[in-house]
C-alpha cells in the first residue's frame, strides 16, 4: 500500500509542477515551433489580403516545407515509440495493481484513468 502511495504522490508533484510551469510559461511560444509555420507566418504577415482561410498554393507550400524539414521524420519515428512505451506501461502497472489488489476487479478501469488524467 505504501508503494502505490508513493506512485499517487509522485504524480502528484509532477503534475503540479508541469501545471505551474504551463501558467508561468503560457499557451504559446513567442515564435512559432517549426520553419514552415514560421515561413506561413512571414508571407501571411507580408500579405496585403485579409482572407483568414489558407489557400491550397499555401497548404502545399506548407506540407512540402513539413516533409522536407529534418525533424518530422524523426518525430514520424519517435510518436509510435512512445506511443508503444505507454502502451507497456499501461500493462505493467496494470499487473502490479493486480498483484497489490487481487480481489478487485476494475484495476484496468482505474489504471486507464489514471493515466489518461496523467
């Protein structure tokens, strides 16, 4: 009982601390995250027109710039990896609440919020 305690509580103050950091840091970087938005943003600003939707030169201009950046494909990669890692740690914290709480059998529902929550 003293471990699961230790995990709540760990997630606790992580949970804190990233809540604290997104009100001191904000929603939105000053700049944006990647060349082609930044590219998108320069030629928006540089525009005379006030349309609000993109236009399709703009959305292809901006997809070749994505697939021609060096970071995507190493996101494209790392996503499913860490998706899977996830996916790991769901069951094994699964398996570890069913060796703690054996009689009870809604620990997967739990595990899922909890992690969903995290």
């Amino acid at each position: 009982m003293r471990r699961l305690f230790e995990m709540f509580a760990t997630m606790g103050v992580i949970s804190f601390v990233a809540f604290v950091m997104s009100i001191i840091f904000g929603s939105e970087p000053p700049t944006p995250p990647g060349r082609a938005e930044a590219n998108v943003a320069d030629r928006r600003k540089n525009e005379k027109e006030t349309d609000i939707l993109p236009t399709i030169k703009e959305y292809k201009i901006s997809i070749k710039e994505l697939f021609s950046s060096k970071e995507f494909p190493i996101i494209w990669i790392v996503f499913p990896l860490v998706s899977s890692i996830f996916r790991c740690t769901i069951v094994l914290l699964s398996s570890i609440l069913r060796a703690e709480f054996p009689d009870r059998n809604d620990v997967d529902k739990h595990v899922g919020i909890a992690l969903a929550i995290a």
